[in-house]
C-alpha cells in the first residue's frame, strides 16, 4: 500500500516560522512512530536501513497549516492514524497546535493519497502521455561527491527515485534504469535556485515546475518504467533529505500543465 498522510492543524500559539524539517522528522520518530513501535522506530533510525517514507515541511493553507507523512510501509499509515485517534494536539519546536483533521482522500488535498501497490502499478502502466509538468513543491537538490547539485539532471532524478523504491515494484521496471536518461528530455523549466535553510545547515535547491517528454524512440517498457518512477516520485519526494521536507513533488493534471 502506498499512503499519502495530510496532516492539518490549527496553531494555537509560538511562531510557525522557526520549524524546521527536522522537527516534523523527530515528531514522527519520537512520538508517533514510537506510540506504535519503539522497536520498529529504533530500527527505521539507523543509518543503514532504507527509509520507507517522506515528509514534507509545515506548510500554510488559509488559516490551517499541514504536514505530510508519505510511506510504502503498512505500519507506518497505521501508526500516524492510531496516534491522531488519540491525541489530539502537538507541539513542534516552540509552537502548539491543535489537530484539525488527517486525510488520505487526494479530493480533499492534491497532496494526499492511498492506493494498492498493484493497482498503482496496474494505473502507471496504463498511462498514455508522453508530456507532463512535474511540481517541485519543496526545495530539491542532489549529492554527487562532496557537492549539492541544484538542478533537474535527468539522470539525476530517475536515480533517486530508483533507490527508493520497494522491491515488489522494482520488480515491475522491466527496463534499465541507467539507461531511461536517453528517452527522457528536459523541454521546459520554471525553476528558481534557493539556499534551504529549512534544516540544519543549508542546501543550495531549486523549487518550480519542470516540463518532460518522453521519446518517440522509447520502447513500451521504457514508458512504463518512466511513468512508475515518476508516480512513485509522489510519496518518495526526489533528490536528498526527502525524509526532512526536501524533494516533494508531484506531476500536474493536464488541466494545470
């Protein structure tokens, strides 16, 4: 299952501002995975463990703000729904707030989501575009080496993705990931470069739209290798620190492209 949490809250007192990625990823550890399972939230912590989830920064909606818990992990959508069933405020870094509401349903937020893993695959593979808008909601940036890479390098991008992924869907990219760079071109960008001071220290990102094409040349397992990865892109965020805020995306509906 694939599970897209929103989070909404009303502030009740302390300054939004000072709340960093950080702070959301240590409620998530420290309170509401541990509520579920102190020893699946030890073990998720270590450093070697691939990370089944994303979270986004505190974001501000009118007069609500929201969060977002993403995952392929069964216990974790579980653990946010059984700890919100039963506390009903929270406090991140110096602020207070109340609990709102949480949702899965995307009619209610472009931002949630929750889907069978087979019946996510069965609609990636489906898919007919060879055009589509990704929105780059949350600062992205890539490491190569010692250094970030503020830019949407295609090869870049379909890495991060891929290492993300559970096995059960890897097993459903029938094409070389390496090579899927080739029938991919960048046609469009509407980015802007930004200093990510949203955790500790700071991170040279982009955030914005981009536009993509996939290649006439590309074979049907390469358009559906494309199109699983970029649909996974929407829980797994793109780029480094996704697990802190960075990277959240999503492609855009024809009708906003």
């Amino acid at each position: 299952m694939l599970t897209a949490q929103v989070v909404y809250l009303k502030l009740k007192n302390g300054d939004p501002q000072d709340i960093k990625g950080n702070h959301i990823h240590g409620l998530f550890f420290k309170k509401i995975l541990f509520f579920q399972s102190p020893e699946l939230a030890k073990y998720l912590h270590l450093p070697e463990v691939p990370k089944s989830f994303s979270i986004s920064y505190l974001c501000k909606e009118e007069e609500m703000y929201w969060f977002r818990i993403a995952s392929w992990m069964d216990i974790i959508p579980y653990a946010v729904f059984s700890y919100f069933d039963s506390h009903f405020s929270i406090t991140l870094h110096n602020c207070k707030f109340e609990l709102i509401k949480t949702c899965t349903d995307t009619e209610e937020s472009p931002w949630a989501g929750r889907i069978l893993t087979s019946d996510f695959i069965r609609k990636a593979k489906t898919k007919e575009r060879e055009e589509f808008w990704i929105e780059h909601y949350s600062p992205t940036s890539f490491k190569r080496g010692d250094s970030h890479i503020p830019l949407p390098v295609p090869e870049l991008m379909i890495q991060s993705i891929y290492r993300q992924m559970p096995s059960e869907i890897k097993a459903e990219i029938h094409a070389d990931p390496a090579a899927l760079a080739d029938v991919l071109q960048l046609k469009e960008h509407r980015i802007r470069s930004v200093y990510n001071r949203k955790n500790y220290g700071s991170v040279v990102s982009f955030n914005g739209k981009t536009r993509w094409q996939i290649d006439k040349r590309a074979s049907q397992d390469e358009k559906e290798a494309i199109w699983i990865l970029f649909d996974f892109a929407f829980y797994s965020g793109i780029g480094v620190k996704t697990t802190q805020g960075m990277g959240m995306c999503r492609i855009l509906p024809e009708r906003d492209s």
